[in-house]
C-alpha cells in the first residue's frame, strides 16, 4: 500500500501538468470531462498493472478495452470509422497519461531523476514567474506541491543516516499534510496576482526599463512606435524583421467571441511606396459612426435575423508590460470606457489615442461588433447595399443608444463618408502589367467585393516569411511596390500583403486602409495573453453604406471566425412553426412514438453490448484462473497442497461469520470455532459434525512440525472441507454455500 | 511413557501444591528447559513447598539456603576448611551444591553474594581457591524475593535478572483451592508423603529431548517478531535481549514437550513468553507514572506479532 501511495504521490502532479497543459493543444470534445474521466480511468488501469499483485491487475484494464471497444462496435455500420477518427484525442490522452505514468515512475524511483525534475520545474516556475505568462493557480499549486514532495523525501533520506528506516512509510504519512497546504494555497482568496513576487518582478523590471531606455536612447525618432508594434524594424520599412515575445496585453471576454479577435491599433491611409503615414488626425467620432453605420445596414437589410451578421461582445483589457499611447480595440466600437479619466481617449480616423503614456496596469472596456463577414451568406449583404437614409440612421442611433446631439447626427455621418473618401482613396494608379492582372482576375464577377475575395485569395496562395530583405531603392511610388510584390518577390510578411491589398483595392475606385494592431487567437483559458509576436497587419475596405470591411491577404494566417446562419422559414416565421406542430399532434400521432422507439432501442444497444462484452470478458478470465489454478495445484508437492486446501477451508469457515482475528493462533481458532459453531446454541450436535474442524489441526502439523505426512493428510482434509460445505448449507442455505463455491478459490 | 511421566509429575504437584496450576506447569517447563526460576511472592504462599513437591517427585536432594544481609558468598559456594588431622586443606560443600535450591529473599543478601549464586547458575560449576568443583545435575534455583518490602533489600541488578528464565508468581489460592489447602492440612497430608515419579537421572535425558524438538522457520520468526516489537516499544526502557530470545525458544520446546508433541506451535510460544520476558524488561519512568503495566503491554505485544500462517 505504501508503494502505491508513493508511486501516486509523483505520479500524479507530473500527470495532472501533463494533462492540463497538454489538453489546451488537443481536438478534445467540448465536454473536457470526458477527457478528464478517459485519462484517469487509463491512469487507474496503469496503476493496477504495478500495483496489484498476482492476476487480478488483468481485470480493470481488460474491462477497460473491452468497454471501449464496445462503444466502437455499437456504432452504425458505415459510421464506425468516422466514430473512430472524430474520437482521434483518446489515442493521444492515452499517450499522455502512460507517458506522465511513465515520468512518474521514473521520478518516484529514481533519485536523479526526482532531482533533475524538480529543478526543471523550479526554473520554470521562476522563468513564467519573472517572464510570465502567469501559470494558472491549479497547475502553480500542483508544481508547488510535487517540489515539496521531493524536498520532503530528501530531508528523509537524511534522516536515513540516523538510523529511522521507513522512509516512503513516512512521507505518505506527512504527504497528508503537505497536500492541505497545497489545498490552501489553491482555496485561499488570492490577491489579484498570486504568484506575483512584486520585489523580483520589480527589480527584473528596473533592469529591463533600464535596457529599453538606453536602447531608445540609440534608436531615437520611432520611440513609440516601437512599443506599439512589439517588433522593431531595421531602419526601413519593409525590411527583415525579429520578433520579441512578451506578454503585454490581457483580454478577458464572453463566450461567444469566437476563435479569434482583431484588436486594430494605428491605421493608415497615405503610402508613398516606401512607408505609411497617417494624415487623417482631426478629432472625430469616426469609429463609433462605423459601428452604427454597420448596424444601420443590417437592420434594413434583414432586420429579424441580424444577429446572423454580427454580435455584440463585451472586452475587458488589462495593459502588461507594454509601452505605448494607443488603446488596441477591435474595429465596429459600440462602447469604449477608459479605465481612468486622467488617461482620456480621443478617436480620431479611428485610432483611440490615450492623452497620457498607457502602460503596466492600465485597464479599459469596450464592447464591439463581432461581424459575421466571412460567412458565404454574408456576401450576399455586401452585393445588395442600399444607401442609408435620414429615418434609418436616427433609427440606428437611438438602438444603439447615441443621441445625434453629440456628433452622431446624420449630417456627421455624411461628412464621416466624405473625410474616408477624402483620406482612404487617394488618387492611385497601378502600371498597365497590374492592371491587366486586376482585369484578369475580375472577370465575370459580379461585384467589388467578389474581386477583392479573389485577390484576398490570390494573395493567400503566395509565400509567408519573416526576412524578404531590404526594399530595393528603385520602388518608389505605390504602384512599383504592388509590381514587385505581385510579379517579382512574391514573398513577405502581413505588412508586404496588406499594403498591396490597400493599393489594389484604392485603384479599383473602394476607399481602403492599412491597420496595425494584434491578432489574437482565443485559445486556453482566460484571460488570453496577447503577446507582442501576435503583432499583425491587414486591411479594411470601405463598402459604402456598410461600413468598413476586413480583409486577411496575409498568406498562412486563416482563422474561420463565423458562424452559420439560422435556417429560414420561407414565409412567415413563427407562424408556420406552430401550425405545422399542431398539424403534427392531430393529423400523425403514429411517427412520434414510433421515432421514440427507435431512439430506445438504439440506446439498448449501446448498453448492452459493452456490457456483454464486459461480462464475457469477466467469465472467460474467471474460467482461465481456474483452470489455470487446477494445473498449477496438481503440480504442487503435497504438503503445499494440503496448506493449500487448508487455506481454502479456513477462508470457507470465514463465510460462516469465523474469521481468524488478528493474533489469534490456529488453535485459539479452532477452540473458539468449535465453541461457536457447535457449543454455543446448546444443540447437541455429532462428533462427525464436529470432526470437519480437524483439518485446521492437521494444518499445523503441515506448517509447524518437522515432517508431516502430507499425502495421507490430504484427503482428510477434502472430507473435512466437505463436511464445511454441508454445514454452510444446513446453516446458510444453499444458494450460499453455490456462491461459496464460486466465490472463492483454492491458493 | 515420558507422556506418562510428565503427567504423574503435573498430578503429583497438583495434590500437594495448592495453588495455580499454571505455575506448577511452568515450574516443570523450566526443570526441563535447564532454566531458573525467580518467585516473586508475599510470604507464606507456598514458594518452599512447591519447591520441596518437584524435589520430591524428581527423587532430588533439597537445599535451602536463607538469605540474610550477612551471608557470605563462601556459604553458597562452600570453602576451603584446615583438617587438623591431615593438615591439609579441604573443601568443605556449600549450600550451592544441591540439585534443587530454594534461594529464599535472594534480595536481602548483599550483592556480592548474590553474584556468587548467580555465577553458579551461568557456569553450572563453582569455583574455591583456584580449584573448580561441578555441581550436580540436574541443578535449578529456585529463587524467591519479596515484593512488598523495600527497605534494607538489594534489587537484583538487570543483567542478573536475565539469568533466570522465568519470573513466577504464585499469588493467593482461589476459594476452592483454599479449601481443600484446608482439608489437607487436617488429615495430616505433608510434603513428605509426595511419591517419586521419576529418578533424578532421567531429567537429563528429558532435558536432552527438549533440546530436539523442531521449530519450523515460521515460529522463528514468530519468536524473533515478539522480541523486535519489545525493542519497538516505547514505554521499555530497552527491549529484549538475545539471550531472552534463546530462553524463550527453549521454553517453548520445553512446553511442546510437556504437551507430547515434537514440534513448538505459536501456542506454545504465546503461554510462555510473558513469564519468560516480564522481568527482563524495565519500564521507563514516564511509564511508571502512566502506571502502565509490563504484563498488559506484553501481552498486547504477543497479540501484534505475525502468526506465521498464510491465509
């Protein structure tokens, strides 16, 4: 029992850290519980293999494989395959689990082992402490534990030297106590950052504000821009870039914000071939006149199902180690709120620009517009725009609660159209090579936004790397950019794809924009980290009377953030609904319990055959031990026989309520047997009755004297077991006595 | 027929000597083990009478010596005497030299007597002026203290309490024993009426049978587990010594013996260890004031121990 305790003891924070960390990168179903159950019921079947001793270690893992491969069996014909790839993460779970028992074990075994993980885990623990991201506090719990267990195991190796031997005895007793800790540390109310050690972290930040000074210091002019985009350029523009890793944001949102989120921070509209400018930097509301330009749109498009287009999604931001002036923010704003009115917010061409510097600490909401826009139905909207009129757009702004008082009118909203096509279409012409292309790929489409899907995906058919080289002095202008991108380099990073969507877009008459900001991709548990690799660049297209649209040409990077339509109903809704349901209860009763039916017994199905299969599996290895059994005692010397079926007969006096207590000598137990079973209901019973108890006597002759005569013995103690067997009938009936019989066995 | 000899022992101790039967029983077990006895006992209980029984049936010759503050050790062993006649000196025997001795309140003597008797017991020799004289055999002390007086007493010292196989004591007769003590006395039964069963010669050939009987490796283990949970054991001072473990192997033969069987069973073990291990262990003094009993601990030792039967 010890061994197994302490097996566990190692076994299970290297398993739980496994799981927990492994588990995030796995297809696993939506209902982690299952995963969970599978993995520990995998950990229990290693653990019987160790621990139990002699065959009965078989039973749970056999039963284990035949319920799986039961539930393989129960599904249809042609769905077993599909059922068995869909479920691929259970090979992988099976993986993990005997490898971390694997780890585990070695770790609990091996002294250098226990060692060397334990200061693999303390560097780690230090690294994310210092660098972060934060470990969550389960796992931070659980890695704090296991290096109590190993310090706790190496002050009793010491303690082995004076002489106290039960070493693993007594760490399973202390680990107790070690474990109550862990739960405190894991249950307390912790502080906003737990395993934030305030004076390492401020000094590692002393140090590492100290280096960016003085790197600022030499890189003097972009001073913020390098804080904004968290890669450094080498001089120019489009040159080779190097990415830094940190965490400098963290989001937390609701549930349905999708796989992936834009948060856009600088946008652009004036490149001159080399590098991008921002002209447009008057104080406006140009963002939020967007938002309600989008939802304007949708409700006179398809007022009932707008939610098939958008939703709304409530962010919070919380600003780590990250320097800058600009609040990041998801484009089609509905609501942004400052985390302090000292640090303010002024929009202005959409960018969000702080009045103070942002920084560690910072924290702001916003709710946005999660946009639907890479749903084929959604295309559909952007082919039928209708222009927005004066009773809309109110109509728009009082849902979205702005009064047109404040910058929201309909008149700002037209002079918010005319400053996009004054800033985003500037006059671009592309050479005639360009051309021809953009011409080629736009034949028979039916609108703008079909070519640019094309050029979305022409674009993301080229080469992704992070080291182009250096911009050729010859490009001067936007149109030799977009000649050596499509036709020369054919390579390059989001920046190098972004920019030629932008310029394509402009010469084909759509106001387009170049926006800096992060992609980050929802994976994990909140709250997500953003860290300064996810750093990214794409482009917006202005759909008049839509509002601005997205667009992704970076080749590699494909996140499918939509979601499907509702199914319509032809005419009239609701309507329809009720009365075919009613229709369904009065004209058909027949198909409902018929459906119901089937439902029944396919779920019999799937009970019984697993069960089946567990029960045969049950019977063939209780008819395999015993036929096992039988063989190995035919080839056993008599007198270990004879104790054999001794053994037997004393477990069988057991089922009669005599259990041989502890300390208590075979003859104490023979007495007290006999005055139980045969003196103590003032029965008169037979000496023959009484006689089955001799064999115990005759077991002590086999165990204690010198040279029994086994062989002439044995068959004394058949007849004696018999005559136990008769008298658990007569006493216990004999359905007890058959399940005697059954139950146990003869080792 | 050693069977029937045993039994005539045992009847006879029982006829004369009222009191447990037990301690009759052990009294034989440590006769034919070669071992010594220590009575602890209030007086008057039938320490010398019991002694002078086993003498009498084994056609022994008795000794008693009577120890006093001023018994000398050359009174135990005897000592070197001029003849006048021969001018020569002569060994003259001391009390030692009988086959069963009754060392009656052996803690009122000084202890430097008290190591004369106990080397006796060790070597089964004395030793006068350079010159060794054998004792007789069979030879068992039978030695007796009091428990209730302290004052002007010598406590045997541990290491001469291990020499003695067992600690016995014999208490006050139950009412019916009383009686019949009572019956006894007036139709004039005495100790000399005790009839011989056996000769003295044949308890060494007893003695050599017990020696024979086998111990299957489980019992060994079952000794040596008692012995390794006394050491454990907090509340002693220090555990049980080897020689403890020895006398206990030989007692238990010396029991399977007197039951007629050939091989030692944990029972026989488990009846005799308390008597063979009470006195060789010491309470530590927090103990003493928890007021914990030797004999309780012991027996809740016994119960610990691993049977050695596989089930």
């Amino acid at each position: 029992m010890t061994a197994f305790f302490y097996d566990l003891i190692f076994v299970l924070p290297v398993f739980v850290l496994a799981i927990s960390n492994i588990m995030v990168y796995l297809d696993v179903p939506e209902n982690t519980k299952i995963c969970y159950a599978a993995a520990l019921i995998i950990l229990a079947c290693a653990f019987s293999l160790k621990h139990i001793k002699g065959r009965l270690k078989f039973i749970l893992p056999g039963v284990t494989f035949m319920l799986v491969f039961g539930i393989i069996l129960v599904q249809e014909n042609g769905m077993r395959m599909q059922f068995v790839a869909d479920n691929f993460w259970f090979l992988w779970i099976l993986l993990i689990t005997l490898a971390s028992f694997a780890a585990g074990l070695m770790i609990a075994e091996s002294r250098k082992c226990r060692l060397a993980a334990a200061f693999f885990v303390l560097a780690v623990m230090i690294y994310l402490m210092v660098r972060g991201p934060l470990p969550d506090k389960l796992q931070s719990a659980v890695a704090f534990l296991f290096l109590v267990f190993v310090v706790a195991d190496e002050v009793q190796r010491s303690w082995e030297k004076s002489g106290y031997t039960e070493r693993k005895g007594h760490i399973v007793s202390v680990v107790p106590f070690i474990i109550l800790l862990g739960l405190i540390i894991y249950l307390v109310p912790a502080p906003e950052k737990p395993y934030d050690w305030n004076f390492v972290k401020v000094i590692m930040k002393r140090i590492s504000d100290g280096v960016k000074y003085a790197g600022r210091m030499i890189n003097s002019g972009k001073e913020d821009y390098a804080g904004v985009m968290g890669f450094k350029e080498n001089g120019t523009y489009f040159g080779n870039l190097y990415v830094e890793d940190e965490t400098i944001m963290r989001l937390s949102t609701g549930s349905n914000a999708g796989r992936v989120i834009y948060l856009s921070g600088r946008i652009m509209d004036d490149f001159d071939g080399r590098e991008w400018k921002n002209l447009n930097i008057q104080e406006n509301h140009d963002n939020i006149l967007d938002a309600i330009e989008t939802y304007t749109a949708v409700d006179i498009y398809d007022r009932k199902n707008n939610f098939d287009y958008y939703k709304r999604i409530d962010l919070n931001v919380e600003y780590d180690e990250f320097n800058t002036s600009y609040y990041f923010a998801p484009s089609k704003l509905v609501r942004f709120t400052p985390g302090s009115e000292k640090e303010g917010a002024v929009i202005s061409g959409s960018e969000i620009k702080a009045l103070t510097h942002l920084g560690y600490g910072t924290k702001y909401e916003l709710s946005y517009f999660r946009m639907n826009s890479q749903n084929k139905d959604f295309r559909l909207l952007t082919y039928n725009v209708t222009p927005i009129d004066r009773e809309s757009w109110d109509r728009g702004c009082y849902a979205l609660n702005y009064k047109d008082d404040h910058g929201y009118s309909y008149e700002d909203y037209q002079a918010h159209i005319e400053r996009i096509y004054e800033y985003y279409l500037p006059d671009t012409q592309l050479s005639e090579k360009a051309e021809e292309y953009l011409e080629k790929l736009s034949e028979g489409a039916e609108s703008d936004t079909e070519v640019l899907e094309r050029l979305d995906k022409v674009l993301s058919g080229f080469k992704y790397t992070l080291n182009p080289g250096e911009l050729p002095e010859k490009i001067k202008s936007p149109a030799d950019f977009v000649d050596y991108i499509l036709f020369e380099k054919q390579e390059g990073y989001c920046t190098h794809y972004a920019t030629t969507f932008v310029i394509m877009a402009r010469s084909m008459g759509l106001p387009a924009r170049f926006v800096q900001g992060f992609l980050v991709p929802l994976t994990g548990r909140q709250p997500y980290h953003v860290r300064s690799s996810m750093s990214h660049a794409w482009a917006e297209v202005y759909i008049d009377g839509l509002g601005w649209i997205q667009y992704e040409p970076t080749p590699g990077i494909s996140y499918d953030n939509s979601w499907n339509f509702m199914p319509r109903n032809t005419e009239d809704g609701e309507k329809s609904g009720i009365v075919s349901e009613e229709k369904n209860h009065e004209d058909e009763p027949l198909p409902v319990p018929e459906l119901e039916d089937e439902n029944k017994t396919v779920n019999w199905r799937g009970i019984l055959i697993p069960a089946g299969l567990i029960a045969l599996f049950l019977l063939g290895f209780i008819l395999a031990d015993r036929a096992l059994q039988r063989r190995r005692l035919q080839k056993m010397k008599p007198a270990r026989r004879a104790a054999v079926y001794c053994r037997y007969g004393i477990r069988l006096l057991a089922v009669l309520g005599m259990k041989r207590s502890k300390g208590e000598t075979l003859e104490e137990y023979r007495i007290r047997a006999s005055k139980e079973l045969f003196e103590d209901d003032g029965y008169e019973y037979e000496e023959e009755e009484k006689a089955c108890l001799n064999f115990i006597e005759l077991y002590e002759n086999i165990l204690y004297a010198k040279e029994a005569p086994a062989g002439e013995m044995l068959d004394e103690i058949r007849e004696d077991i018999t005559g136990v067997f008769a008298l658990i009938s007569e006493r216990k009936g004999r359905l007890m006595a058959f399940l005697a019989k059954v139950g146990t066995t003869l080792n | 027929m050693d069977n029937e000899k045993i039994a005539g022992l045992k009847s006879q101790l029982h006829e004369y000597f009222v009191g447990k039967e037990s301690v009759a029983e052990n009294l034989l077990i440590c006769l034919l083990a070669g071992g010594h006895v220590l009575m602890e006992d209030v007086p008057g209980v039938g320490k010398t009478t019991l002694a002078r029984i086993l003498a009498g049936c084994i056609e022994c010759d008795f000794g008693r010596i009577q120890f006093t503050p001023d018994t000398l050790p050359g009174d135990v062993t005897g000592s070197s005497v001029y003849n006048m006649k021969t001018g020569e000196f002569e060994y003259r025997q001391g009390a030692v030299m009988h086959q069963i001795i009754l060392a009656d309140e052996i803690n009122r003597t000084s202890p430097r007597t008290q190591a004369s008797l106990l080397e006796a017991m060790a070597e089964g020799q004395v030793s006068v002026d350079g010159k060794t004289y054998p004792l007789p055999r069979p030879f068992m002390v039978i030695a007796t203290q009091n428990p209730v007086e302290f004052l002007g007493t010598y406590p045997l010292p541990e290491a001469q309490m291990d020499r003695f196989m067992m600690r016995l004591s014999i208490g006050y007769p139950e009412k019916d024993e009383e009686i019949r003590l009572a019956k006894n006395f007036l139709s004039g039964k005495t100790v000399a009426d005790v009839k011989s069963v056996c000769r003295a010669e044949e308890i060494p050939v007893m003695m050599e049978k017990v020696e024979k009987i086998h111990l299957s490796d489980g019992v060994i283990s079952y000794i040596r587990d008692i012995i390794k949970l006394t050491r454990d054991e907090k509340s002693f001072v220090a555990g049980a010594s080897p020689r403890a473990m020895l006398a206990l192997i030989r007692a238990g033969q010396a029991k399977a013996y007197i039951n007629g069987r050939d091989f030692v069973k944990p029972d026989d073990v488990k009846a005799v260890a308390v008597n063979v291990l009470h006195h060789r262990l010491n309470l530590t003094p927090e103990a003493k004031i928890r007021k914990e009993d030797t004999d309780k601990i012991l027996g809740r030792i016994i119960l610990e121990a691993k049977i050695p039967v596989d089930s």
